[in-house]
C-alpha cells in the first residue's frame, strides 16, 4: 500500500470529529432489502483472503489506514486488504452498497447512524466475536468511549477516534486579571464568575467561547454535558419520547444557564460576535481566555510557542457528566469473510494498528494511552480524567434522534436566541413536534 509522507494536520482531525459529531453520515431512507448482484456467485470461496474497508477519510488521514494495512498483511500474508476510500459522497454510496449487497467488509460509522444501521440490520453483532476463538478483552478500551459503539448491550462497533468535550484557558490572561486557573473542583458557578471578570467592557476580549448558534456544527452537542450535569436527559431511556425529558425543568434550567452567558452576561461572542471576527482563532489570538470545545486544536496550540494555556475538565453542576464526538469501525452484517474482516477490526482498533491512529487521534486504547503518558501529561491527563464521565448519546436510543429531536431542538433554541421566545414554551413545542416525528406521524 503507498504510504503518505507527511503529518495529520489540525484541519485533518477537525474534518474527521466534524464527520462523527454532525449527525447521519447517510441519508434518513431505510436501507432495501440487500439483493445479490447481477452474476454473484454464492459462497465465501469468491471473496476468499480479501477485506474491503470502507472509510470517509482522504488525504493525510489515510496515512494511519495504510499503515495499520501493512502491519496487519505483513503478520496475515494471505489476506487481502483494500482500502475504498470516498470522502464525498461517502454516506449515499454506503447505502447503495447497503441495498445490492456490496458494502465493504469493514465499515467506518459515524456515532449519529450507530442506531439507525443497527435497526436497519447492516451491522454485525461482535460479542460472539469477542468472545470467540480470536478474542478481545474489552478492558483494555475506556468503558465510556467503549460504549458508544454498543447498543442495548450488544456491541456493534469498536472505537477509531472520538474526543471529549474540554475547556481550554489561556493562562496569561488569567494571570492579569488575577483569577484562578479552573480545576476539577469548578461548578458552573466558579466558570461563570470567572468568565465575568475576564470579560472587557470594550468588546476586546470575552471570558469564554462556547459552540454559539444553531449554524455551530458542535451545536447542541456541546451543552449536552450541562444537561446531564443539571440531572437532565434529552429523550427517554428506550428512545421513544422526548416529552418529559427535552422539557423537563432540569434540561430547561440548564439551557436557561447556557443561554443567559450570550443574552443576559455577555461573556461569550454571539454567532455574529465571530462572523465580524471571521478568520480569526479567537483563543489563540486572546478575544477569548476560554475555550469550550473538543481536544483535536490540542496539537495546533501547542504548536504556538507565544501561546501559554492549560486543560481542565468541564466544570461540575449537580454531578459530573461530558459528551462526546465519536467515529468507529463496523462489520458488514452480510461480509462474505466475516472471520478475516473481524481480525482487521481488531489489529486496526485494539492491536498495532491502534497504534498508528493513537499517533494521529486521541485513543481509546488504555495501554497506548498509558504508553504515550497520556495520563500523566499535563494537557492531556484532565482530558483522561473526564473520560469516565462521557453519557451515552441520544443518538443512541433512537434512530430517528437527529431527524426529530436534535431537528427540532435546533428549531426551536434558535428562536429563543433570535425572536427571545420563551424557552420553557419553546422546549414544549419542540418535544411535541418531535415525538409525532419518532411516531411516524
């Protein structure tokens, strides 16, 4: 396989997260009944030693796939492994393939269509697997990441790169306004009074940025922990209704909070805030002392020798919680060499081949982790630490989540940003517009 030379830039890592975190890498049609291509021959002997990969990614971020490819032929020498690489259009081939039968043996997914495929029966229940003659311990993944690829107890998907949601502070301007650094002992309380005082009258300089507007693609995932953390939910357990929850007086007081930083404090740039400042890295060049968002802009400040900032957790409401942007890897349900696409699952998630994503993406592997120092590292360690308190995602429970409730979710906080409607009755229409929408009316 030919090898790409250079580094996985920060623009690379921000185009794989944004793949997981927009939603439905597919379309919301169900996938049709798989029928056998004009001229298939039945049976496994066609396909024999062969495993097809599926993947969104290109460029420099087929780099760690090309070399997970190798190392893995090099221990397996009769099996095949070709990389398909489509970075557009990658969803609507998926469920062409899907219908004729001819996905590929491995499959990337995005954490929005985990429940969608799985209802729809394309993805391969792994347990067996798991437990089989070629097993996985899954105790060397982080529980949390881990859970994200299962479904009702059964995993279906095992991790190739994600990342929590983080607050980064850039320390000089704490320094000059005297404000301690934020700390795992920070309540929503202690972010807000610091944000205040770090927020400068003349518009110069605001005390935190926080995915901002409905057009944000980190938006509403980033103030899903505030919900969680506020003992809130945005749909039932079993996925099938949103009144109750969307609405509750917990998730509402919680978007009342994020909301009131934009209308009522002021300590966080508007939508139209960073469209007036558009090019601009806020954070790095000091509009902003903090940061609300994932890991992947770890590298690029780092990179900044005139940048000085630190990581914490998020800050704690009434319990600890985070969310998550999450992409994995899949067997196809109808693979013709299952046995051989599981082993490439495994070598390119758990063994060396998690290796080569772990030098490029955040992993979830705790040995590699361990290994890199990730635990130890002063950036990274607050980051790990927080990994025990990711919630699974609605996406989860319900096929039809971003389709119905994160719709109309959207929907309805835009309002409350742009007409001041009344959130409480905005969350009240929302969750009525949603579960006729799960309900199929």
């Amino acid at each position: 396989m030919k090898k790409f030379s250079s580094a996985l830039s920060w623009l690379i890592l921000f185009g794989i997260l944004l793949a997981a975190c927009a939603g439905g890498a597919v379309s919301t049609e169900e996938v049709p009944e798989a029928t056998s291509p004009p001229g298939e021959v039945e049976g496994p002997a066609e396909v024999q030693g062969v495993v097809r990969v599926g993947s969104w990614d290109s460029g420099e971020a087929l780099e760690p796939f090309n070399n997970a490819i190798a190392s893995f032929e090099a221990e397996q020498p009769d099996v095949d492994v070709q990389l398909e690489a489509v970075p557009q259009g990658y969803g609507d081939k998926l469920l062409t393939q899907f219908a004729a039968g001819t996905a590929p043996d491995v499959i990337q997914v995005g954490d929005g269509d985990i429940s969608k495929f799985v209802s729809q029966g394309v993805l391969e229940p792994l347990d067996g697997y798991i437990e089989g003659d070629n097993p996985l311990d899954m105790g060397v993944f982080f529980p949390a990441v881990a859970s994200i690829g299962q479904v009702e107890g059964e995993t279906y998907l095992l991790t190739k790169d994600y990342s929590p949601l983080v607050l980064f502070y850039n320390k000089k301007l704490f320094d000059e306004a005297g404000v301690a650094y934020p700390d795992e002992t920070w309540t929503w309380d202690d972010l807000l009074a610091a944000a205040q005082q770090l927020t400068k009258p003349d518009g110069s300089q605001w005390g935190i940025q926080i995915p901002n507007s409905w057009g944000d693609w980190l938006w509403p995932r980033g103030m899903m922990p505030l919900i969680f953390q506020n003992g809130g939910e945005l749909i039932s357990e079993d996925g099938t209704k949103t009144t109750g929850y969307l609405n509750s007086p917990e998730t509402v007081e919680a978007i009342q909070w994020y909301v009131d930083l934009f209308k009522v404090h002021k300590v966080a740039p508007t939508k139209q805030d960073v469209e007036a400042l558009a090019g601009q890295d806020l954070f790095q060049t000091g509009r902003v002392a903090m940061l609300w968002t994932g890991r992947w802009p770890l590298k690029d400040f780092l990179a900044n020798s005139e940048l000085s900032f630190g990581t914490a957790p998020l800050p704690q409401g009434k319990e600890r919680a985070n969310s998550i942007c999450w992409a994995g890897f899949a067997v196809y349900s109808k693979s013709q060499n299952k046995d051989a696409a599981w082993a490439f699952l495994k070598h390119l998630t758990a063994e060396e081949g998690a290796q080569e994503f772990a030098d490029y993406a955040f992993t979830a592997v705790q040995p590699i982790a361990e290994q890199q120092g990730l635990d130890t590292d002063p950036y990274n360690a607050p980051i790990v630490e927080d990994l025990e308190n990711i919630r699974p995602l609605p996406d989860l429970s319900q096929p039809k989540w971003i389709d119905c409730g994160e719709k109309f979710f959207k929907e309805e906080l835009e309002k409350v940003f742009l007409q001041d409607k009344d959130l409480q009755a905005a969350m009240d229409e929302a969750v009525a517009k949603a579960d006729a929408c799960i309900a199929g009316q």
